[in-house]
C-alpha cells in the first residue's frame, strides 16, 4: 500500500511543466538567440542591450496577475508581447518583427524541450504502484496535450485535468476538484506534488491534500508560509524513491 507521512494514500496528483518536464531546458539560450536576431534586425542596438530588455520585459509581462494568467493560456501570444514591450521600450515598435522573432523563439523551446532525467521510468514506476494518479496541469489545452501526446503521458494517468480544459487552473481549488471528483477520492488521502509553490503546494494544501514541494533550485525556504507542513524534495525521481520505501 503507498502511504506518505504513515497514512495510506488513495492517489497522487502531478504537475507536468517543471515537474516531469523540463521547461526551463535551453531557456537562456533560446532567449539569447532571439536577442542576437532583434539585434540584427536593428542593427543600432547590441545584442547585449536587446537581451537585458527582455530581461525587463519579461518580468513586467509575467509580474502581473491577470497577464500571468492569459499568457499561459496563450504562450505565442504571451512571447509576442514580451517581444513587442522590448522594441517600444528600445525605441523600435515593429509588432510583425516581435511576431517573427516570438515563432523562431517558440521553435527553439520547443526543440529543447524534455522529460527530466529519470522522470519517464520514475512516472512509470509509481504508476505500478499508484491506485490513481493524476495529471493536473496549468495552460493552454491544445498545447498542453502537444506535450502530453509527444512523450505518450496518457497512458499513465487516470485523468488529465487542463486549465484550458477545466476553466480554472491551479491554485483554484475547481482545479483540483475536477480531477478529485474524477477519481472519486477524498483530498485528505492525496498527495500533490509540484514545482511552483503559490499554485501547486498553497493551492494543494488549501484545497485539503497533503504536498511536496519540487524545489529544483535548492531554495528550501518556501516564499509564503503555507497553512499546514508539506515537504520539500528536489525532483519528481526523489518524490518516487521516497513513495517506494
């Protein structure tokens, strides 16, 4: 029987970005690639000057609540705009150059984009041993199930919930009631595991489940104090080698 904190769990809920995948593989040099095209495209601006403007613009862009929220439900959309932001800021407004730089971007996330080391065989093994397992994801549906499609994740899960698809996403509590109520078990008897902690920690623990938080960046120290204790490991293969003992 799996049991985490000597209680039996009923199931356990993953997030996928960051958590199975690696999001943020080629992340910086996606954005320097994009940097270096701008530039040659200005020409009177160094590469160097376009990529500390992204820098600016992309924490303007993703610091805002409700742009967060309509980004991630549209990523073209939300590149484009961060792209678009750093030429009005450097003086060049061109939004059909913003749209070309955001395609070749997106095209180079997407290359580098992969399971993390481990994580296939890891998700496979708690799959043997999981009554239910769940996959419970924040963005778009279309693209969302790109990624899901491509490394064949359906197949190991018994419900799939998106926030396109769900029309709420993490950390509201109809996120995880959806796929809750999908697998028929109460909140107290799982466990949610994540990388951000505001949406899959705060959210998981405010909607009643137990919570581990995948802190890949050694930051130990949570950004907010959470309404009751949830762990901390530094990837999903850690989270499944301590499920398995």
């Amino acid at each position: 029987m799996l049991r985490w904190n000597d209680r039996p769990l009923a199931a356990v809920l993953l997030d996928l970005d960051d958590t199975i995948l690696d999001g943020r593989a080629g992340l910086d040099e996606a954005w320097d690639q994009a940097a270096s095209l701008l530039a040659a495209r200005l020409e009177t601006v160094s590469a160097s000057a376009v990529r500390a403007q992204i820098r600016v613009s992309s924490d303007w862009y993703w610091d805002d609540d409700e742009r967060h929220r309509r980004g991630r439900l549209d990523m073209p959309g939300s590149r484009r705009a961060v792209l678009a932001h750093v030429l009005e800021c450097l003086g060049r407004p061109d939004p059909r150059l913003a749209g070309e730089v955001a395609v070749a971007y997106g095209a180079l996330r997407d290359a580098r984009l992969a399971p993390f080391p481990g994580a296939l065989d890891a998700l496979a093994r708690l799959r043997a041993r999981t009554p239910a397992l769940g996959l419970v994801t924040n963005g778009a549906a279309a693209a969302q199930r790109a990624k899901i499609e491509r490394w064949g994740l359906a197949a190991f899960f018994d419900v799939i919930a998106i926030e396109g698809e769900v029309g709420a996403g993490k950390p509201d509590a109809r996120h995880f009631g959806h796929a809750l109520g999908a697998l028929g078990v109460d909140p107290a008897a799982t466990l949610m595991a994540g990388d951000n902690y505001a949406c899959d920690v705060l959210g998981a623990l405010h909607a009643g489940l137990e919570a581990v938080w995948i802190d890949r960046e050694g930051r130990r120290e949570p950004p907010a104090a959470p309404p009751r204790p949830h762990r901390t490991l530094a990837s999903f293969v850690a989270l499944v080698e301590a499920l398995e003992r």
